[in-house]
C-alpha cells in the first residue's frame, strides 16, 4: 500500500508539517521550512 504525503502550512510560523496517513498511524515526515532548503525532506522514507 502507498501513503499519500499531505502538507500542512502552520498558519504563525514558516513552516510545512509533512505527514502520511496509514490505516492506523500517522507519521511525520517533516517540519520542513518554507523558504531554507524547502525541498529536502523529499528523499526520506
């Protein structure tokens, strides 16, 4: 089964929460900055 990567804009600070979303957990990617390096979470697993 795939997950499907949603993000999330936190709406006080520059910042995306990263997660997937499985059957019974949630797990966290990332808190990824918008503007300093916003791709690098791309590659984790």
């Amino acid at each position: 089964m795939t997950d499907t990567i949603r993000m999330k804009n936190l709406i006080r600070f520059p910042y995306w929460l990263v997660y997937s979303i499985r059957a019974n957990e949630i797990r966290i990617l990332a808190v990824a900055h918008q503007k300093k390096r916003p791709n690098y979470w791309r590659s984790r697993q």
